[in-house]
C-alpha cells in the first residue's frame, strides 16, 4: 500500500473557481430531474402524471446515474477525463430543460402558493415561514461543503478514488467501509468540477419528501401540514446542505411507501418500477436503510399482491435491488470480508479487533442504548435547550404518531410500517433522532391522509411556531454558507470559519515536505494536501498491539511524517511522535470550523518528520526520541 506524492490530486485540483461548481450542481440536478420525468413519463404509459410520479422519477434517475458511476468506478475506469463529460452533458441537459420547461416551472410555484395561501389568515404565517426556509435551504445547499462526515469519506473516498481512478480498498480508513452508491454522485459532481452536487441532490430529496407527503391532502389545510412537517423539521437544515446521503434517500422510502399505498388497488408494473428503484437505491446508499427499506418493500408487494402484479413486480423488485444493492455489497465482501462492513466482522473466523471496535463505536455513536436512554430518546426527538443540538432533532412533528393512530384503509399501512422501522432502528441500529426520520415522515403522511381532527389542527398550529424556528436556522445557514458559491475569495473565508479542518489544512500544506506520505487521526481527508494513512486508537488497538500495529502500517504504506494533537495521550501514535518524530514546526492552535458557532472548539496539532528512528524494529525497541 506504498504511497507517493508524485500526480497526488487535491480537492482544489478538480473543483472549479466559483460560482462554476453551484452553477454545475444546479445544471446536474435539473438535468437528473428531466430524466426523472422521462423515466415517470414511460412508467406511467399515457395515464396522468403526478408530482409524486416526478419525484419518484428524480430519484429513479439519479439511482441509475449513480449506479452507472459505481460500475465504472469498480471497472477501474471514473477519471476525470471518463467522468467530467458524463457530469457536463448532465449539466447541459439541465439546462436544455429550465429553458423549455421554466414558464411550466413557474407556474406549478405560483399555483402551489395561491392554493396554500387560501389557509385561515392565522396560519398563512406558517406558508410565509416556511417558504423562508425552504428558500434558505437552497441557497445554503449551493455553498461549500464544511461538515466533518462529508470532509471524511462522503466527498475524502470519492477523491480518493478520483486519484486512482477506481474503487480499491482502504483498510487503514475505516470509515471508507460505509460508502454506498449515492457516494458515486459526489464522484461524477467531483469529476465534473463541484464539490456540491452531493448538497442539491439532498435539497432534491427535501422537495420529494414534502410532495410524497402532500400527495394525501385533500384539503388546503393538509397541503399545508405536508409542507411545515417537512419544511419545519430542524434536522433537515443539517442534512440538506451536506454530501451525506441521508436526506435523498429518507425521500426515496417515503416515496417508493406512498406510491404503493395510493395505489394499493392497482400496483401496476410502472409504479413497481419507480417504486423498487427507490427502495433498492435507499438502501444502497446507507447500511441504516436496509432496516427501514425491509418494510416499505413488503408493503410494495402487498399492492402488488392486492393488483394482481405479485409475480411481475416481484421481477422489477429483484431486478432493481440486483442493479442497485448487491454490486455495493459484493464489493465490501470483496474488499472486507464483510457486505456490510463493518457490521458483521465479529462474525467472521477470524475477526479483526479495530475492525469490530469500530462497529460497536458506531452502534453508540448516538448514544448507549441503555434503558435510561431510550427512555429519554422521545425527549430528545421532540426539542433540546442546547443551542449547539438544535439541528440535531425532529421536533414537534414528530407527535404525528399521535393523531395517526387513527388512520384507517390502505394508510394506516404507513403507521405500521413506521412504527416497525423505529423498532428496527432501536433494536439494531443508532438512536440519534435523525435516525428516525422516515418513521416521522410515514407518520406524517399517515396524518395527513386521515379526517380532520382536534389533534391534527393544535399540531398543525404548533409547526407553524415551529416554522418560525426553521426559517432563522435556514437564514442563518445561508448567509454562512452561500457566500461562498460565488467568488474564491469568499469560498475561501466561509470554509476557513466553517469547514471542520480547512484552516489546519492549508498549514499541513504549508509546513509538510512535497514528497510526504502522512499519519493523521483527523477527520477531513477532502482537505489533506498529501497522500496519507488513517490512523486511530481504535484501528490501532492498544499498548504494544498498537506499535506493532501502527510500526507496520508506517513500513506498509512508507509513512515519512506525522501530525497528532498535542500535547499528546499517551497512545501509539504519541509514541511514535516521541521516538522517531522531528519537528517540522511548533505547536499549531486551531479552532475546529463549524457551521453553528455554539459548537466551536479549540485544538493543537504539531507536525513531525519521522527521521529518528531507522527502522520498524528501532522504533518497537521503544526509548524517546533526544528532544529536537
């Protein structure tokens, strides 16, 4: 696994000067969501195409192009040179469609609002707020990328494989095992020259989701409650402006359940095929998804089932998760051992410790889930008083569960199927609230297709004051965030105050050797202006294990230079500062960028030549490197 710094691409080296990579990331959207309708214009044959089929048809698209960007990535074969056309013709057929198709645009905008704006004049605020929001979004979804996941491996992986020009194994980056399939479109989005596709695909997910859910409302008051449910929903203002694919496919299900429930009686093989091809790309795109993509399948081949279709649709199902999941899973089995990597490591002959160290990590990432946890996890859903957590919850919509309890007929399929997936989630899989998102959002389309009733008028009210909240935090995300979608000076300002790493990177840059091959623990490799090796106390393992360990992985991967916070624990990686490690400059303090300013922290990194120590086995003899 020997590394070089010869032709070694940056994230600068393929993004292109702004406002070009926002300007791409619109124009590949509108292009993805054009195919969509082409794609929901075939499956529907000549009967009336719905919104809903639209946004099916924009996630079945986008399914397609991303599993065509994996195949080429497995085949050795997503360079810049393949990839950057395939992203520009997208682009072009973007904007082939705004132009042909703005005046209907436009149109369909301005009958929503005048429908909605028929609501009691008391809860018009609620259509005002959340218009604000849904307009903060946007813009904040076409600034940089600054979170910490997707400076890690949502956009770190795919430049990675960018610069080699294929998918290949990272063992040393454990995270690198959690890449599904919606990571190949922050691949062609960075072939092609912007580091946000990944942002506006999300943003396009948003918009599917609040039209699955509207897709119920028979009255101005629930097209009005689809919207808030979506739209005031505080973890959506951190999940829409990232690279990870969370928002997308939590749209995808909730797309794929509704179709199947409005046409439970009459399933047809086109539904099927939007319908499949939404669940298999959910749960291509994230391990957590195959929990919740188990329920929304048996409810698809239960309208099948209920049509007359079971064997047909039976087929597109296979076919689509065949298409879809299985190349993502034999991958990991190829290159870890594990389908679902790292998740059934300790079940392996042979298991490796890091391996299933991470994994239980993960599983606790979000918390323990301990009985006094859980028992507080219906809090922590609904709101927070730390400022810092505010993105971090669902809200109060999530008491939808409340008044759906009643619905009845083909959509209490939804409350079913949603209590099912939170169960899921709280037997196997994290408890953060974000977690249960397309729980809350079956539940809130469940309500939405119930009668009116006492308890969905006071939630109603509620997401309007609730709406008040999402607009500011909206507002907040894009004056931070947008700025740096238009020009590179203010890129560079928004992401040296918001994006976790950036400001630490541009020193590495600066004090590292050109030929360095770098040890690092941090977490954004999108950033890391030299080849390197993910190194952690839980990849390592402990004591003497680590040196060994982290001794073999410096003679493995030609490992010359090391940063490592300081002053430094006591792990492998401290040690191997003290023995073989010449400074290359003093102590840096940082403090991590962030988007909201309540969650700023303050670090200190230093940066070593590692040129004391001869050998591996010098290094395992231990002894602390002379002071320098």
């Amino acid at each position: 696994m020997a590394l070089t710094s010869h032709g070694f691409i940056r994230l600068q080296d393929v993004v292109l000067p702004p406002p070009l990579p926002a300007l791409l990331s619109i124009l590949i959207t509108c292009g993805v969501a054009y195919l969509g309708r082409l794609l929901a214009l075939r499956a529907r044959r000549g009967r009336p195409l719905e919104a809903l089929d639209l946004a099916a048809g924009f996630v079945t698209a986008a399914a397609a192009i991303a599993a065509t960007t994996h195949a080429l990535a497995l085949a050795q074969l997503s360079t810049v040179a393949i990839l950057r056309p395939v992203g520009w013709v997208l682009a072009a057929v973007g904007g082939f469609a705004l132009v042909r198709y703005h005046e209907h645009i436009g149109s369909a905008v301005r009958e929503e609002g005048a429908r909605l704006w028929a609501a009691p004049r008391i809860e018009r605020a609620g259509l005002i707020l959340a218009a604000v929001a849904v307009a903060g979004l946007a813009a904040a979804a076409l600034g940089p990328p600054t979170d910490a996941d997707s400076l890690d491996y949502h956009l770190g992986v795919p430049l990675d494989w960018l610069r080699h020009g294929g998918a290949y194994p990272r063992l040393d980056w454990f995270h690198s095992r959690l890449l599904g399939i919606a990571e190949s479109l922050n691949l062609l989005g960075l072939a092609a020259g912007t580091d946000g596709l990944g942002s506006c695909m999300q943003f396009g997910g948003f918009i599917g989701a609040a039209v699955a859910l509207r897709s119920f409302a028979s009255t101005t008051a629930d097209r009005l409650l689809a919207w808030l449910l979506v739209a005031s929903c505080p973890t959506v203002a951190f999940l829409v402006p990232n690279q990870k694919p969370m928002m997308l496919p939590a749209a995808a299900t909730t797309i794929a359940i509704v179709l199947a429930v409005r046409r439970f009686s009459d399933f047809r093989p086109g539904d099927a095929l939007l319908a499949f091809g939404c669940a298999a790309f959910a749960a291509a795109s994230k391990t957590s998804f195959l929990l919740s993509v188990g329920f929304v399948t048996l409810v698809c081949l239960a309208a099948a089932r209920k049509s007359g279709r079971l064997v047909a649709c039976t087929g597109i199902a296979a076919a689509a998760f065949g298409a879809l999941l299985v190349p993502v899973l034999a991958r990991n089995y190829l290159y870890f051992g594990d389908p679902i990597s790292p998740f059934l490591e300790r079940f392996r002959p042979h298991p490796d410790p890091g391996v299933v160290s991470f994994a239980t990590y993960l599983r606790a990432a979000s918390g323990e889930p301990t009985a006094a946890n859980l028992l507080l996890l219906p809090l922590r859903i609904l709101g927070t008083i730390h400022l810092g957590n505010i993105t971090t919850v669902l809200g109060l919509g999530a008491l939808a569960f409340i008044p759906a309890l009643i619905a009845r007929g083909a959509p209490r399929l939804l409350m079913t199927a949603a209590l099912g997936a939170a169960l899921a989630s709280l037997a196997l899989g994290q408890i953060g609230p974000r977690f249960f998102l397309e729980s809350y959002l079956w539940a809130g389309a469940a309500l939405i297709a119930t009668e009116p009733s006492l308890g969905k008028d006071l939630l109603r009210r509620g997401l309007v004051l609730q709406a008040g909240l999402a607009a500011v935090v909206a507002l907040v995300g894009a004056g931070s965030l947008f700025p740096g979608a238009l020009t590179a000076s203010r890129r560079d300002a928004v992401m040296a105050r918001t994006a976790a790493g950036y400001a630490q990177a541009r020193w590495m840059d600066q004090v590292l050797p050109a030929d360095a091959v770098v040890i690092e623990q941090g977490r954004f490799h999108a950033f890391t202006p030299r080849p390197f090796v993910v190194a952690t106390p839980t990849s390592l393992g402990m004591g003497k294990d680590a040196d060994r360990s982290l001794a073999q992985l410096v003679h493995d991967s030609g490992a010359n230079s090391l940063v490592i916070p300081v002053p430094g624990a006591d792990d492998a990686l401290a040690r191997l500062g003290r023995r073989c490690g010449v400074a290359l400059a003093p102590p840096r303090s940082f403090t991590g960028g962030t988007r909201n300013p309540f969650n700023a922290q303050t670090y200190v990194v230093q940066a070593f030549r590692l040129d004391g120590c001869d050998s591996v086995a010098d290094y395992l003899k231990g002894g602390d490197a002379q002071a320098r």
